[in-house]
C-alpha cells in the first residue's frame, strides 16, 4: 500500500533517481519532473501529490516560484525544498513562503527519510484533526458542547427535541459541567435563535439591584436613578434570558419572577404602565432545588414553574470516555491559537488525565490544556507539560515488589519506594521529602518501573 504521491523536480537526473529510488523503495508513489512548468502541467491535468520535494535553482521556473504557485493553485500538496547553494535567506524564503522543510544537497537517504516521514506524520494529524472537528460538527458536538459517551449522546438527544419548544428549562449540574453552554445551544438552536440572548448571574448581582436590573427602572424610581433604564427582560423580549445561579436569588425576588412566569408581565421600578414580553427562560443552578425547597430556600411553586423541561449535566468523572476527545479537541483550538505545532498528547499524558476525577469538570480540564499548550516547547503534549502534581496523591500503587533473599539493592530502593508511596497514601511529593530525594528523581523511578511492567497507576 502506498504511502504517499511524491513529486521529484530536478533538473539534474542523477538527483531525480536517487531520491526516487529510495522513495520507491519505502513504498512511496514517485514521479519526477525534470522542471517547474512541467510539474506544474501534471498536477493540473492530474491529482495534486501529497509533496513535492523540489530543487530551488533551476532552469524556466526557480523552486521558488514553483513553491509559491503550489501554495496558490494546491494548497494542501506540501513542499519541501532542497538546494546546493544553502544560504540564510533562501531557507527564511521558503518557509515564509509555505515550505514545510528545506534540505541543503547532499544528503544521505536516511536524512530525507527522516524529513519526509515527518511531513506525512503531520498530514495525517491535520487529516485527524479535520475529521476531528467534522464529526464534532455532528456527532460529537452540540454547539461546542462536545461527547460521545452515552450520557452525552442522551444529553443531545434531549437538547434537540427541546430546543424548539417554548418550554421553561432548568439546567442542573456542578460547576464546571457547561450549563452556559447548554443555555446557548438551546438558544441556537430555537426558532428564537435570531432574537437577543440575555444572561443575568444572580449569584453576582447585589439583591438591592436585581429588581431594577430584571425589570428596568424610571427615572428618580430612587437615589441615583438618573434616567430611566431598561431591564433584562424587555432586553430579552422576543429571545431568551438566562437566570444563571437562580438558587441565589432572594425569596422575595422568587415572589416577583413567579409573577412574571405566570402572566408574562411586568412593571418597572417606580413605573405604571404593564410591559407585556415575549421570553424564553432558561434556568441554571449547581445546587438541588428539590432540598432547597424543602429547608425553605426555594419556594416550591417556582421549582415547578422552572421544572417544566429539566436537564442535568454529568460531571466530567462520569462521563470519563470523553476525555480524550476533549483534551485533543482543547489541544487542537489552542495550538492554533497560539501558533504551537503540536502533534497531539502523548499516551502518558493521556494516562494521567484518565486517572484524575477532575473536581473542575470540563472547565479544569480546558484551562489546564491551555497551560500545556503554553508551556509546550516539544512536539506533543509529555506529562510534564501538565502540571499535574496536585493530581498525583489521587494515583495508587497496587504492587509492592516482593523481596527474598537473593534481592539486589535495585529490588530494595525499590521497594523502600514503594513502602514510602504506601505510608504516605501516595502522595508523591510527601513520599519524596521521606525519601530524602527529589520529586523529578521519584517521578523518574517511577516511570522506569512501569516500563520495567510493574503496575504503578
């Protein structure tokens, strides 16, 4: 099976054979062209290659312009550009100018293996990323609410058949789980979607200024109220308004937003005329109604009123299969936003995000790849990257090596390890202050016993 199309332009032959003949011998489809304008003639009678590997002097038509053409006319063919006259500026030349690598003649066939299968080793992660980002426009996304595990799939499923509805939804969850997110979706979703999208955080609003905040006020309804303002909900009229936190709002303002839920009215601050509106509300709260109703917090006939099309979002410890597709997904966008050539997370690093309960849910785990992409000089995400040494007393280690009598001192440090992690029920950086070594030097014993096969999680 072929690896890749390949085109060979040289004007020299001898130069055309050589990387030909090693190409082909790698399973790679060559062809090769003795200049620009004719290479050029066959990618637009025939599919554009996966690469061109061309010189940069040659007769007709330099590299160079052969380079730029490509990037205009065949921008997902990548170039890799190759010269004996090796300078500064013709390097800087070509990769301002697309060049995915630059090979100054002569070089040995394993230097232009290496070369080359580091180009297709990054056209397949844009391959992956791409079809990444497709199935998330599909499958796995919901108006960047991103899944696959079944709870997920349940979740947008019960997303698609109540966004169109008018109905009063209360979304619960932990902090962290995407409840804003879900608002919006729903929003998007809706035949309301062209409409205003209004978000008031009760838990951040002084309850002196929520009724004028939710309801607008007149001029000199009290001191300071200069002019007259509009509240949230005329704001909001013909959209939707979100009540985030609503388990914060005071127990008198509940008595008023019942009102407003019930006849679809309301008055100003200091107003008399009755302002009718047209809202869609949706609710958001990390805290349980239902108690707070019941230890009087919450008045129950607002509970049923916000209850009418209930959802309630996992927490990201149960819903752990779509780790991986977040972290790469939060991976990919910030790579690309900070300019990073990453080619994903390394299966280490992926090993320990699956072993943390992640308190944060997905929140954490976002602000905790973009730090990685940050911090990031090689070219995937290493564990090192992560930061994660407040996650280490979460690990466990189930074995301790068993010693005879025919033990070496390697079996006893190791065990001495091993009995420290164990007292210090595995927390990492206590174990290596009993130890009397550094946490790098127990991070690396570590790491050399799960490749010696001993199970360390």
């Amino acid at each position: 099976m072929s690896k890749g199309r390949v085109f060979v332009v040289d004007d020299e032959y001898h130069i055309r054979d050589f990387i030909s003949e090693t190409l082909r011998g790698r399973n790679f489809q060559v062809e090769t062209c003795k200049d620009a304008p004719t290479a050029l003639e066959m990618m637009t009678e025939g599919e554009p290659p996966d690469l061109v590997i061309s010189d940069v002097r040659m007769p007709k038509m330099s590299g160079l312009a052969l380079l730029k053409t490509i990037k205009e006319r065949f921008p997902s063919t990548d170039v890799l550009m190759m010269t004996a006259y090796g300078t500064i500026e013709n390097a800087v030349t070509a990769m301002r100018d697309g060049a995915c690598d630059y090979l100054q003649k002569p070089f040995a066939p394993d230097e232009l293996l290496i070369r080359i299968q580091k180009i297709f080793e990054m056209r397949r992660l844009r391959k992956e990323n791409f079809n990444l980002k497709r199935e998330l426009g599909s499958k796995f996304l919901f108006d960047n609410i991103i899944g696959d595990s079944p709870k997920m799939i349940a979740l947008f499923e019960s997303l698609e058949m109540i966004a169109p509805s008018k109905a009063t939804v209360l979304v619960t969850g932990d902090s962290g789980t995407g409840k804003e997110l879900v608002a919006r979706a729903l929003h998007m979703n809706s035949p309301r979607r062209t409409g205003p999208f209004v978000k008031v955080n009760c838990a951040a609003m002084p309850e002196a200024l929520m009724e004028s905040e939710l309801f607008g006020h007149e001029k000199g309804a009290f001191t300071g109220a200069i002019r007259t303002v509009e509240g949230r909900f005329t704001l909001a009229n013909g959209g939707t308004l979100l009540l985030d936190e609503i388990s914060e709002m005071s127990v008198g303002m509940q008595a008023k937003l019942l009102r407003v839920l019930q006849e679809r009215e309301f008055e100003k601050v200091g107003g008399r005329e009755t302002i009718k509106i047209d809202v869609r509300i949706i609710t958001t709260t990390n805290r349980d109604l239902k108690k707070e109703t019941k230890e009087s917090r919450f008045r129950e006939d607002l509970y049923h009123r916000l209850n009418v099309c209930p959802i309630h979002l996992p927490t990201l410890a149960e819903r752990k299969d779509d780790i991986p597709l977040l972290a790469n997904y939060f991976v990919s966008r910030y790579a690309n936003e900070y300019s990073k050539d990453l080619q994903g997370m390394h299966d280490r690093a992926m090993e320990q995000l699956m072993q943390y309960n992640w308190p944060g849910n997905v929140r954490e785990l976002q602000h905790k790849m973009e730090r990685a992409v940050i911090m990031c000089n090689d070219p995937m995400i290493l564990p090192k990257h992560l930061f994660l040494d407040e996650l280490e007393s979460h690990s466990v280690v189930s074995t301790e090596p068993a010693l005879d009598g025919n033990a070496t001192l390697h079996d006893v440090e190791k065990a001495a390890i091993f009995r420290a992690l164990q007292a210090n029920e595995n927390n990492r950086t206590k174990t290596a202050d009993a130890l009397g070594i550094s946490i790098r030097t127990l991070r690396n014993k570590l790491r050399e016993y799960r490749e010696d096969g001993i199970n360390v999680n």
